[in-house]
C-alpha cells in the first residue's frame, strides 16, 4: 500500500463548516477510519462558519469555465444526492442591475451572461429579462416599480438552506464514526504541533484551548478567514473580508405571496431570497467590495472579530441599499425592521481560487483549505473529493489550487468596488 493511500492513517480536521464537514464526510465514505473534527462552537452548524446561514447561491456563472463546469457538476449533486437534495431549492436565479447602475457594473452583468450564454450545459436555461414589464412578467410578486431594471434569467440555479445542510452533513458524520470535540475547550485550537524529522519539519496535531493534545498522521485547516491565525504566511494569499447580511420579518401571508421568486441579485443594490420556508425571513445582502479589519487584528492580518457579539451589525450604506431594494420591489415593506443583521466573514483571495495543498516547509503533514471567495458553499458537495485527491497524490497538480509565495493578481470581476476597513465606518442603527 502506497504511503500516500493509507486509509488507516489518522486525520485531524480543524473546523466544522462546509469544507471541513465535507471533507470529513467524504473521506469517511471513501474509506477512512480515523478521522477526527475540532470546532470551536459548542455546536454544529457553528455559528463561526459563514455557511451557518439561511440560504447560500447556487449557480454557475463564472468568467473562467474551470469553475463554470465544477458548479455545474456540484448542481448536479445538489439536484440528486440524498444528503444534499433535501436542501436544494431550483427556484432560478435573476441577476440584473437597477436603472440607477454604473455602467461598469451593468458590464459585470453581461460578461456573466456571456460565460454562461455560450456554454452547452446551459442551453433552453437562460434567458434575457428587459424592463420593468420583462421583470414583471418573469416575477409577478414585484410589485414595486422595478424601473430600468435589466439583466438575465438562468434557471438552471437557485439556493440551499445551508444551516441545514451543515446540521445533515454533520448527523451523517456522526453516523459514520467521525469523532467531534466541541466548544471553546475542547475543540478551540491554540496551536499547531511539530516536530523535527528527517525530512524536515512535520506538524503532528494541535492543541486545544483546554490543553488537550490531538496527535495526528495528517492535520488539515479547515477554519476560513480565521486560519492565519495559526498559519501568518498565508495572510500573503488569504485576506479576511466580511459583507453585511440582514432579514426583515414577514407574516406568514406575505411570505406566502413571495414564495417560489427566483434568487435575485440587483447588482448595485442587493441580493435576496424567496422567504425561509420555516422562519419567514427574508434575507438580504448588498454586494460591495467587502470590508476588511486590518485595524484591530495582530501581524498586518486582516481577521475576522474574535467574538460573534462584535459582527451583530452592518453598514449603514448597506442598509440604505436594501431600503432602496425594497422601494422598487415592495415599497410597503421599506420601512420594515432590519433585523438578525452581522457580518459574513470569508477567506478571500484576489484571484478568487481555492487554496488546497500542502503547507510549505511541512511535507505531507499539514493541509490547508482556505481562499472560498464567496464562492465555496456550492461546491460542498464535491469538495472532499478535492482533498482526498491532494493526500492521495501527494501534491497539488491543479496550479490554481497550490499554495502561491506572492500576493495572487486581481482576476475576478464579483467583487462591486473596493474594499473598506471596518474601523470607523458608521453602523447602521440597532
């Protein structure tokens, strides 16, 4: 048996979000038997994972087809995996921009029209939506003035519960063995573990909070904008940024009116989602260029705030854009409470790639899995088979996913401006 496929070597992974849970669950049904997960939460989904929300986009429009087919073989899992099935939601996805838009973001618009316009595994599911009468006609619960809006329809898209989904995968973990430490205490990493070798340095666990040694064959990073905590020299390739998310609550009439909409995202205003189908929330993110906290955190790092208490709030930019949204949309519910608003925290990277390799300076011993961008959820279904794949071969052979020694070069065109320091700016009111 080669070193690289040795089932029986021991995995620890640090974090219970969508790519730690689905590299654990993935590895397991592959035939791994000692695998181990620490979270800092005291529960599952964690509260720290930005997946732990009501809903998370699934679509494929990407300006490099590298990710365009991977969406699309995850979609594929979404649409007929029992584990993940359940939380999918084929309610479409609008993507559109407001009269009031630039004309570089109303640009934006159409570069991901035409990513998505001249591949095969889209035809018959896209279409163009003009106008207020295009986009009435599409979605009759608009009943707002809509005025200018203009963009395209994909159908082959729409949402998962993601809390859900997080909750599911880790119930099927448990079921198949996996070991959980949670809490501050016992899941909460200090730090890594090494030791010298012939070969040269090799991590061989962590160490909790609570003082408890979790030794291991391979140790894999799992833990988003949080992982330059343990490991600063990724902070080169990784930066923290969060956006605003907010909700405002609905009766269970209105929410029934709006049941079905399609995932819209009004460029230069906001995203949002049919109503949660148990809570009757409706959910709403302005997608800016995102916020970064180099102000208060340690080593030149931009980190997410170390408590949950401390993102319980959001711009108040992004709330006058949804207050705006919801003008044109349903002006009877713009002045409606914004409540359960925080900040989302990711692991971005300029270039928008994954980062899945090996450590450098460590062997084989220490993984990395950072660098979502936003976009990570939608692969949770194919994303362990990622991982495995790098412990198997022992190297990562996909040059966009290696650990890169320099800043990467800007290549996404998602982001809607610059990104802004979070010190200083004005909260929107509680």
């Amino acid at each position: 048996m080669s070193l690289h496929n040795n089932k029986t070597q021991s995995i620890l992974i640090l974090g219970a979000g969508c790519f730690g849970l689905s590299t654990a669950y993935h590895l397991a049904c592959q035939g791994y038997t000692r695998i181990t997960v620490l979270e800092k939460d005291s529960n599952v989904p964690s509260r720290f994972s930005a997946a732990n929300d009501l809903n998370k986009v699934i679509r494929a429009e990407y300006a490099d087809p590298f990710y365009t087919d991977l969406a699309l073989e995850a979609i594929r899992k979404w649409q007929t995996d029992p584990l993940y099935s359940p939380h999918y939601h084929q309610t479409g996805f609008l993507n559109v921009t407001s009269k009031a838009a630039t004309d570089g973001t109303k640009q934006v618009i159409e570069k991901y029209y035409a990513s998505i316009q001249n591949h095969s595994g889209f035809d018959g599911q896209v279409q163009r939506v003009r106008g207020a009468s295009g986009i009435k006609k599409l979605v009759p619960a608009f009943g707002g003035p809509v005025d200018g809006w203009s963009g395209y329809y994909n159908k082959l898209a729409g949402y998962s519960h993601s809390a859900n989904t997080l909750k599911f995968v880790y119930e099927a973990c448990l079921k198949k063995g996996i070991n959980f430490h949670l809490g501050e205490s016992e899941g909460e990493v200090e730090s890594l573990l090494y030791t010298s070798a012939r070969a040269g340095t090799v991590c061989i666990g962590a160490k909790t909070r609570g003082g408890n040694l979790h030794l291991a064959d391979k140790t894999i990073l799992a833990l988003g904008a949080d992982v330059p905590n343990l490991i600063p020299d990724i902070g080169k390739q990784v930066v923290g940024r969060c956006w605003g998310v907010a909700h405002i609550q609905l009766t269970a009439d209105e929410a029934k009116e709006l049941e079905g909409i399609p995932v819209t995202n009004v460029r230069d205003l906001a995203f949002f989602f049919e109503p949660d189908r148990e809570t009757k929330k409706l959910k709403f993110c302005h997608m800016g260029g995102a916020f970064t906290n180099y102000a208060w955190s340690k080593d030149g790092l931009s980190l997410p705030y170390s408590s949950i208490e401390e993102s319980q709030f959001i711009p108040a930019n992004d709330e006058r854009c949804i207050r705006q949204l919801l003008r044109e949309l349903w002006p009877h519910l713009a002045d409606r409470p914004l409540i359960d608003k925080h900040l989302c925290w990711v692991a971005d990277t300029d270039d928008s790639d994954y980062i899945i390799d090996f450590v450098p300076g460590t062997g084989t011993s220490l993984v990395v899995l950072s660098g979502d961008s936003g976009h990570g959820f939608k692969m949770m279904p194919i994303f362990g088979k990622f991982v495995q794949t790098l412990l198997e071969e022992g190297k990562q052979a996909q040059s966009k996913w290696q650990w890169k020694t320099s800043k990467p070069q800007a290549a996404s065109a998602w982001r809607s401006g610059e990104s802004q320091e979070l010190a200083g700016l004005v909260r929107s009111k509680l």
